[in-house]
C-alpha cells in the first residue's frame, strides 16, 4: 500500500484521515496543498479516478471569486484548479491508482 494524503493541516477532515492511518499502523506520505499543489500528473491521475466535479469545493470563497461558478470549458477549469489549490476538496487520498475526496474511512477499509 502506498498511500498519499493531500491536504490541509488546518482541514478537520485531513486531520481526520491522517489519524485513521496512524491508528492502523499504515504508512502514508502527507503533502499540504498549501505549501506544494498537484502536479499535473497527479491532477490527471486524480481527475481521471474520480472525476473533475469531485475534486472541486464550490463552498470555498475563492470559487465564485475566481468566476468557477460561470467557466464551462473543463480545460480552463483544470489550469485555474492547478494554479488554484484552495478549490480542491480535501482531503484527497490516494493508493495507487485508486483515489478518494473526503474522509471515506469505508473505503480505505477495502485497501487494508
């Protein structure tokens, strides 16, 4: 198992996550999306697992600021959320090719 947790530290839900790995004993490589975002080979490896809708937070302050609200073209979304970690939901946790957004503790069950 090789699992990535992007996130924020101040993100209950990161928080979250990072404890149910340290409580079972799993290792995992943390990134905070505020220091250092995805990469575009991980953000085409997350938005092909589950899709670009998913990894957006519309209740961010940012994504009506950033006009998220009114941008169709999924290419122009894709570089604002690049240039833009704050939009993601977090936290985002991944294993491989298999990813989750949120705290999905019943799905990482499947991965032990």
């Amino acid at each position: 198992m090789n699992i990535q947790i992007f996130g924020r530290k101040k993100c209950f839900d990161t928080q979250k996550a990072e404890r149910y790995f340290k409580e079972r004993n799993i290792k995992y490589q943390f990134i905070d999306l505020n220091q250092k975002g995805l990469s575009k080979g991980e953000f085409a490896n997350v938005k092909s697992a589950i899709g670009l809708k998913e990894i957006i937070n519309p209740k961010v302050k940012d994504y009506t600021r950033l006009n998220m609200d009114r941008i169709g073209s999924s290419s122009m979304r894709e570089e604002i959320l690049l240039n833009n970690p704050i939009l993601y939901n977090t936290p985002i946790v991944r294993n491989g090719k298999l990813v989750t957004v949120g705290y999905r503790p019943e799905i990482w069950k499947e991965w032990e």
